[in-house]
C-alpha cells in the first residue's frame, strides 16, 4: 500500500528547523497579558526557555478566556460510581469555583512561588485548587491518592507546601479508603510541616481535626462566595507546577512544569494529536496523580474550551459498560486510557462494547504503558473505531510519538505509537557509541535538546541532577535519554522496547524497585532484597520480590514463610501504596550479583519469565542464581 506521509513528515521538519518559527505561530492559541521578546533561549543547554518574557497565566486561558463564548456550557463533567453522583460544571461554574478556592488559599497566606500539594481522590476540588494555585501563581504538587504516608512523607519534604489539600477518603470498588489518618502519618514523618491542612469532608469516613492546623473546605468556602480574585500574570518560564515521579534511585523527581509553554503545547496537542476543537468533550480515565491527568484531565481540554470528563470509578463498575455509557450520556469525542484498563475489559461480556451510542466518539488514545498488539486490534475492531497508541513519559508533559490526525491520517501499526510528534526531535541512539541507531537497530530513545515547550524545564530546585539524570548517558553528546528502549522500522514507524533501568511498570504505574526494596529491607527481618518487575498478563507487569533475611531459621518456624511473606508485603503497602505491593515476596539465601556487586536483575527477570537469563559469565555466585529458579 502506497502510504502518504508527506504532511505529517513536513510538519515535523518544520518544527525542528525552524522552532522559533513553528512555535511562535503556535502561541497564538493563547492570551498572552505581555507578548514574548524571544521565543526560544537555548543559550543554557540542555536548560530551554520558552516565550520569554512573555506574560500569562494557565487558569486564566483554561477557564476565563472561555467565559464570554461558552460560559453556560458543560466545562467539567464530574461522576462518581463510588458515590453515585454527577454534577456539570458550566465554564461560569467552574469559573466561580475556582475563584473561590483562590480566595480560600490566599487566606490562608497563598502567594506566587508558595507550594500547595493536593492529596485528593478524583473530585472537583481537586481541579478547582489547580486551577485556584495556577490563578495565583502558587505551584501545585499532586500526590496520588494511591500512595502511602512514606511516598507522601518524602514528596512533603522536598515541595515544602505552606498548605496541603486532602480529604476523609476516596473509595475503590465501593468501599472508602481513608486519606486522613495517612497524611497524618506522613506528617508525623516529614520535617516539613505545613501550616494548613484543607480538607474535603466527604462523609466517607470519620475524620479527627488537628485544632489550628485543619480547616473544613466547606467551612471556609462559605465564607468566600463571590469572591474575585484577579490572575497573577507570570513570565512564561516561572514554575507552575511539581509532579514527582520515580526513578532509579529511592528518591522521586520533582519534575518541574513551566507556564507559557505548557500552556501552548497542551492547546496545539489538543487539536493536532486529539482532533479536538472548542466545544468538544474529551475523557481521560487517568488519575489525577500521575502526568496523564494534568495534562488531560485538566488542562489540555480546558486551555483548548473543550468540556472535560472526571472519572472517579472503575472501568468495571457498576458493569464492564460504564466508559461507553458514559460517552454516549455526554457525547464524548475522545477517550484517553490506558492499556491495563482494556485487557481488564477484555475479560468481560462482548456484548458490553455495542450496547451504547457510541457515534460521538472519534477515537481512543492508549497510553502510559506498552500496548500489545492484540489488545489494541480487539478494541479497534470491536468499537469500530481508531485506537491511538501514544508514547510519552511524566517528563516530556504530551506525547512524544504518536498519529496525530489534526495534522494528517495514517495508517496506524499494532505495536507501534507510529511517528516522532512535531517539536520531539526524537532518535534511536546506541548506548556504546552513542551515534543515530540505523534503521532496524535497537538503541534508546534520546531527544536532541532543546525539549520543546511543555516538556520538564528541570527537577524542582535541583538542576544538576537534571543535567546528571537525564543529559549524561550517552557518550559524547548531551541528548536526553528517556531509558526506554526503542526501534525504527524501515517506513519509519517506532517500536518502544522496554526500559533500560530499573524502572517498571505496573497497570501503567511507573514505580521505582529502588523504592520497593528499601521498604522491603525496613523489615527487621530483611539483610537485602532485590525487586523486579515481570511479564504480568493484565498489569503488563508485577513486582516480584527476592528478600534475603538475617536468620533463615525463620523459615524453619511453622507457616513462617507465609507470615513472613505477608507481612512484608504489609510493609510495602504502608510505606509504598497498594500499587507497590509485590505479587510475591521469595526468601533466597543470596542474590546473584557481579563481582562488582551489582544485582543481575535482567537475569532474575528471564528466569520468573522462563526465558534464559543470558551471558552468566559476571555472576560472582552462579548457586545464587540455581536458588532463585528453585524457589520459583
Ligand atoms: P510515566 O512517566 O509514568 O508516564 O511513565 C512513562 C513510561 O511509561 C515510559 O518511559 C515508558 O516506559 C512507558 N510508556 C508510556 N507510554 C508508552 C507506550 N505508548 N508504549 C510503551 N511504553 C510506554
């Protein structure tokens, strides 16, 4: 088949060669208070300024800019399957309520560059103080709401919020999962205290105050009704948000997020990559925890006058039908998931996908997580509809490689979140050598800087280990490394092939094993541990611990394997968040490693997967290897 790409290919090239020229037009999408005086400073590379000099503000162009065209039209779209409720938010709604949790946060001494973290379940407020920080120039940090007081402890710590948002609890299947009595115990743990805790009062479970500290959000909302609070311009590069993430070592990244440029490459992705126009309604399932809910729950949509659905549920409850109900009742054009969420539907009656009118919907857009071949074909055929896989990572903000059918359509492949996404100067290059992959060759996906607008402009107050993580892993040349594993095809379409550090990936969770193991290795019990993330049908992948304990005549005792066992998976989940929790927690009496001490974690993996583990010639301990494939 004859393929057309020329338009899409040209769009790319024009985007790289002539980047000030690209993005400047590009920028017009949004109200800028203060035109910019250079579009591009790349003089400190790999650090990239965008629009600089320029003045503007996120919540203004998400809500305020809509108002005089289509404030009595559904801007948020808020259900609930936990609770069994719906509420629509007009724009002038949703203007309001943002206003008011503006007030609400500057009485409690918010101003420009303060840290607010939100540790909330999917609901409105969760928007509404995004929104409400972004307002005032306060940086918001989202933790999700499936992590535990450690994860909470250390991000408190580093952000330093003067005031953190929270609620009694979410719910998961039905039944409530308390927040409070988690943020308290993080704070117990963290330095940093916070001279305010909000809190959302649900009614989900009993909640105690800490008398001057805690405040009921409903309580103070009242007292701000009405309330105006005028947008705080900001010069484009300034901060406006921290979403940590995790990485290879036990501390998570704050990925720090610009202004100016976010705000222009969330609005131009909305229509080039989403097909979406003002007046459209779009619906991404991810939480608001992890990057695919900033940028797609909240403010892609909105900065583009596109509705927005916020989903608090399960995709299977109350039946595998609730995501194609929910696009018929708001006629949804665009859907945004993730992989995991299809297999698991996958399980359920056929019958389900067919029962709705589904005419709205344009296509479905996967990511987050590796999409396998026949999960992607089953959906597509099954809805009839176009599945869009596309790649990108908390730090790039918007996908990296992806059909973009605002530009031009192609032809999708199974396997492949086809081309490089215009602004991406992406490329496949060979760790030895550190030169462009050819095509068919396996190398690691790097970006040449500058990262285009949108993308990290650095860890939050640490810039050396921005350069160090993520600029240094290629001799001989300073090109991002994004440490997943990729390929090109001979008609040039991409193939991402797995990370190359010890990063997984579970239910399109990206978790550190650093992470994991140093809450494995708090239980007494525990000299060492090593965990890896294996092929997991549903999750995509599980993590699997091998723990080495002090006195292994606590095996011997009865059921101490079990206890054992359970009991450090206990410790992860407190620590870690459910998510985290290993499918299995092994007891070995040594772990293979390198005579450099290295632990050979890819030749664990081979083994819990049945494939060979590979060259065992740097195996200090070759036994350590025999126990691990005979408890397995
Ligand atoms: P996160 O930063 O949590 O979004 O995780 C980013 C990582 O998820 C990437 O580095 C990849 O390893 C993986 N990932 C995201 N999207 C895809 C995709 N479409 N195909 C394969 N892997 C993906």
């Amino acid at each position: 088949m004859e393929i057309s790409m020329q338009k899409i290919r040209e769009f790319h090239r024009q985007s790289i060669q002539d980047r000030e020229g690209f993005w400047a037009r590009e920028a017009r999408r949004i109200h800028w208070e203060t035109p910019w005086s250079k579009v591009l400073d790349d003089s400190r590379l790999p650090f990239a300024r965008w629009f600089v000099g320029g003045r503007t503000n996120l919540c203004y162009n998400a809500v305020d800019r809509w108002l005089d065209t289509q404030a009595d039209q559904p801007a948020l779209i808020w259900v609930s399957t936990e609770t069994d409720q719906e509420i629509v938010y007009t724009w002038a709604e949703l203007a309001r309520e943002v206003q008011v949790a503006a007030a609400m946060l500057q009485s409690l001494g918010v101003v420009q560059g303060d840290r607010v973290l939100i540790y909330l379940p999917m609901i409105p407020q969760a928007a509404f103080i995004m929104l409400a920080c972004a307002r005032l120039g306060a940086i918001h940090s989202v933790v999700f709401g499936g992590f535990a007081a450690h994860n909470l402890a250390q991000r408190i710590d580093d952000a330093q919020p003067g005031v953190v948002v929270s609620t009694d609890a979410g719910s998961r299947g039905g039944r409530p999962i308390a927040y409070k009595p988690l943020l308290d115990q993080a704070l117990s743990q963290s330095v940093h205290q916070p001279d305010h805790v909000l809190l959302v009062d649900r009614g989900l479970v009993p909640m105690s105050l800490q008398a001057g500290r805690d405040l009921d959000y409903a309580t103070l909302r009242a007292r701000h009704l009405d309330v105006q609070v005028p947008v705080v311009w900001l010069e484009s590069n300034e901060p406006s948000y921290i979403l940590y993430t995790s990485g290879t070592t036990g501390n998570p990244k704050g990925v720090q997020r610009d202004v100016g440029g976010y705000a222009v490459a969330l609005c131009a992705s909305m229509e080039y990559i989403f097909g979406g126009k003002p007046g459209d309604t779009y619906f991404s399932t991810s939480d608001i925890g992890w990057v695919v809910g900033h940028s797609y729950v909240v403010y892609g949509p909105l900065l583009n006058g596109q509705a927005t659905v916020m989903y608090e549920g399960t995709p299977i409850r109350p039946d595998a039908a609730i995501l194609w109900r929910i696009i018929e009742t708001h006629r949804v054009n665009a859907l945004f998931s993730a992989p995991t969420a299809i297999r698991v539907l996958k399980k359920h009656d056929p019958a389900l996908l067919t029962r709705h009118d589904l005419s709205s919907l344009d296509r479905i857009y996967l990511a987050g997580e590796p999409l396998d071949e026949l999960t992607g074909q089953w959906l597509s055929e099954a809805l009839n509809k176009p599945v869009i896989d596309n790649y990108w990572q908390t730090e790039t903000g918007w996908p990296i490689l992806s059909a973009q059918p605002g530009v031009e359509e192609v032809p999708t492949r199974y396997g492949s979140p086809t081309f490089p996404v215009y602004g991406f100067d992406v490329r496949v290059v060979s760790e030895a050598s550190g030169l462009d992959s050819g095509p068919n060759e396996k190398g690691v996906v790097a970006i040449e800087p500058p990262l285009p607008p949108g993308a990290m402009s650095t860890i939050w107050r640490n810039d050396e280990r921005f350069v160090t993580t993520y600029f240094e892993s290629f001799p001989g040349r300073q090109t991002y490394s994004t440490s997943d594993w990729g390929r090109v095809d001979d008609d040039g379409y991409w193939f991402i092939l797995g990370r190359t550090d010890d990063v997984i990936n579970v239910a399109g969770h990206r978790l550190g094993t650093r992470e994991i193991e140093e809450s494995v290795n708090t239980h007494p019990a525990v000299a060492e541990s090593a965990v890896v993330g294996v092929a997991d049908p549903i999750k995509g992948q599980q993590a699997v611990g091998f723990a080495v304990l002090r006195d292994s005549a606590l095996l011997d005792a009865p059921d101490g394997r079990t206890r054992l066992e359970a009991e450090i998976k206990k410790v992860v989940e407190q620590r870690n968040g459910a998510v985290a929790r290993p499918s299995r927690i092994l007891f070995v009496g040594s772990l293979p490693k390198t005579r450099s001490g290295k632990v050979l974690r890819r030749a664990i993996v081979a083994l819990c997967e049945g494939r060979d583990p590979g060259d065992l010639t740097a195996v200090e301990d070759p036994s350590a290897l025999e126990q691990i494939r005979g408890v397995l």
